[in-house]
C-alpha cells in the first residue's frame, strides 16, 4: 500500500537516487535547481510515496521570493520512480502538497515543468508573465498557481531563494 508521509532525514541518499533515475545527471544545471541549491526545504514541506522501505516518489517546496514583497513556494524536484510513472503517485503527492501547503498559510506556488500535465492542479503561464528567474528557462514551462485569491496580482521581479540554509558539516580533525 502506498502512503504519503514527510520526507525522513534519513531518506535524503535515496531520495537524490530516485531524482537521478528520474531526471538524469544534468537536473543540477537547472535554473530551478540553482534556486535550491543550500537551501533547506520549507519546513514540513517535503514528502515521499512509499510502500514500506521503498521510496516510489517524492516532492518538495522551497521558500522563495518574487521582486521584493512576493513570498511564494517553488514546488520541485517532484520524481516518480520511472517503472511506477503513469499511477496516479505524482497526482497523489501534488495533491497532498498542495493541499498541506495551503493548510501552512503558504499563498502562491510557482514551478518549471510541463503545462499540460500541471494545469489540471490549476498551474497556468499566464501567472508568471511579470516574474523572472535567474536563468534560463522556457516560458512556456515557468507555470504558478495561487492559494489565496489575487496573491500573484502584483508579483513581479526576478525569483530569489529565502529559505533556511542547510547547516554546514561538522569538520573532522586530524590526529596529529
């Protein structure tokens, strides 16, 4: 039986494999990934599909800011394990996402990913035609859905990352 619950710390080695499998080794250079890099996700934000140990999915968001008075969520990476695609586990952990995103008082949500897969959850281009990502990115993909009413009205300006940074390791000492 497959059940959604918050991503472990534990997890975080099967996760990036899962996100390997799923989008290859260039998902790095992504302009959305850019915006990820060193941060943590939002907080009880992050999810997996699994059935017992294994982990068939996952999707997080990530605190971010439209020019300067727009907070908003950036949903990504969302991954299904490849052999699974084609389920419903992807729907399942949007939904969820977005619903318990709502449920945190989060009011906008903005992606990079493929229109007619994502408007069904009410992701639409036209949203983001005032906001801008630092990179490159095909317009057409750039998507937003809003949570509130009219929160993305006014949002403009190029994306930045807000959310915590991922605390730095602990540095080992040498023996002497």
């Amino acid at each position: 039986m497959i059940t959604i619950t918050h991503a472990p710390p534990d997890a975080d080695a099967r996760i990036e494999s899962l996100l390997d499998r799923a989008f290859g080794p260039t998902r790095h250079l992504k302009t959305a990934q850019r915006l990820r890099d060193g941060r943590l996700p939002a907080e009880g934000l992050a999810f997996i599909a699994h059935d017992g140990a294994d982990i068939l999915g996952t999707i997080s968001f990530w605190h971010v800011r439209i020019g300067h008075s727009a907070d908003a969520l950036l949903l990504g990476p969302m991954a299904v394990e490849p052999a699974l695609r084609g389920q419903g586990i992807g729907i399942a952990l949007i939904n969820h996402g977005l619903e318990q995103a709502k449920a945190l008082g989060h009011q906008a949500v903005i992606l990079v990913g493929d229109e007619p897969y994502y408007r069904r959850f009410g992701f639409a281009a036209d949203k983001t035609q005032a906001i801008s990502l630092p990179g490159p990115v095909d317009r057409e993909r750039f998507l937003a859905t809003e949570l509130g009413s009219n929160t993305l009205t006014a949002a403009s300006g190029l994306v930045r990352p807000t959310g915590l940074l991922v605390p730095p390791r602990p540095r080992l000492k040498r023996a002497a």
